[in-house]
C-alpha cells in the first residue's frame, strides 16, 4: 500500500475530471481525499455512513452542516456526523479541502 501522498497529484486528476473530488485512500477504517469547487460550483454530496472532517487548504464560502452556514477560511477544520446533511457553498474563491472518512468512501 502507498504510504506517501502527493496532493498536487490528486488535484491535477481533479482538473483533467467530471468529478470535483479524489478520494486517493479508501480502506475499510479510514478514506482521505481532496475537493475542488470553483466559485458557482455545486456541492451534490449526500450524507454519508462515516463521521467525517474536513481541512480547508484554501478559499472562502459556507459549509451548511444540517440547517446552520459555518464560515469557511484557511486553516479550518470542521466534524460532521454520519448521516448528517451538509454541503458547502458562497464561495467567491476556488476551494480546496481536503477530507477524511472514519471508514470507507462508499
């Protein structure tokens, strides 16, 4: 298994995709991945079966974690429980997060 990860990589395959994510580490106890959204850009994720953290790397805008925004800004970090409707939003800038699954990303 790879053991060293290179997020410039990951954000190449983003550009060059459909998909505004990579999840580059899925196993059963842990998923990781990076996000992508440009300003207008929708978020279309659904809750999901882990508990769940997100680092922003970079941008600005919300992230709606069941009906409350929360400011998003550099350096952040944000939990949100399994099941839980969220989704981000507002940003005037290209956003950039990077994830984490307490489990994998199904």
């Amino acid at each position: 298994m790879k053991l060293d990860f290179d997020l410039s990589t990951y954000l190449g395959k983003i550009k060059k995709s459909d998909n505004y994510f990579h999840t580059f580490i899925n196993r059963d106890s842990l998923a990781a991945g990076v996000l992508v959204l440009q300003p207008g850009e929708q978020d279309t994720q659904e809750p999901h079966q882990s508990d769940e953290v997100y680092f922003i790397i970079s941008g600005d805008g919300f992230l709606k974690i069941k009906n409350k925004d929360y400011k998003i800004s550099k350096d952040k970090l944000f939990f949100v429980a399994k099941n839980v409707e969220h989704f981000f939003h507002g940003n005037t800038k290209e956003l950039k997060v990077l994830y984490f699954f307490g489990g994998s990303d199904d």
